[in-house]
C-alpha cells in the first residue's frame, strides 16, 4: 500500500475596508506584514485594499495550514504571495520547511478568502 504524504488545509476571510491604508502614514504595519515586491505590487492596483486583504488572508491561512502540520508560527514576511506569469497567485515559503503548496485567492469589494493546502515533500 502507497503511504500518503501528510498534508493540511488553512482558510482564512479578511473585510476588504480593514485594508485601506495609506501607504506613508501604516508604512510600519504594512512593512511588517508584507514584502517590498507585495506592497509593490499592491499599490500598483486600482484598489489596492483587495489585494492587500487577500494577501493577508494567504498569509493568515498559510499559517494556519502550518499549525496543523507542527510547525511553529513563521513570520508573515517569510510568507509570499507572488503573481506567476499566467496569472495565477502563488504560495512561497522558506526552502527549508520542505512543503509543496496549493493557493486560491478570491476577493470581491468587501471581502477577501484566501485557502492553502500544504504537502509534505519528503
């Protein structure tokens, strides 16, 4: 019998209109919280409040799918969400943590989910 590899799921909903930040005077939350290429890529948006909600919510799934897994919380920073070329979001996490992840992002004007699946790599 094949043995499968051990894997968790996190899920997370952020309210969009918590995210509408100005990017001088929340600079120090936001840089806390998100890499210099997320905020970036954010601020470069239309509504730049979705992108940063959805974003957060990635991040607070990610960690949560890390729990179920015994890791010990990992700095938000350490957790990006980047843009591939076709347009699909992506998950990306330290190296030495060994996991394959799974991402789906959706938002709408008021609210933002966000649902990660992570895989052992062994």
């Amino acid at each position: 019998m094949k043995e499968c590899s051990k894997f968790s799921i996190g899920t997370d909903l952020e309210e969009v209109d918590r995210f509408k930040l100005d990017l001088k005077k929340d600079k120090n939350f936001l840089e806390k919280i998100f890499s210099k290429n997320e905020l970036k890529y954010c601020f470069s948006r239309g509504n730049p409040a979705q992108h940063l909600a959805v974003r957060f919510a990635a991040k607070e799934a990610t960690v949560k799918a890390l729990y179920g897994l015994n890791f010990k919380r990992v700095d938000f920073k350490k957790i990006q969400i980047i843009k591939k070329r076709t347009g699909e979001p992506a998950l990306v996490l330290p190296k030495e943590l060994l996991l394959i992840t799974k991402l789906s992002l959706s938002h709408s004007r008021q609210q933002a989910i966000a649902f990660v699946i992570l895989i052992e790599n062994k």
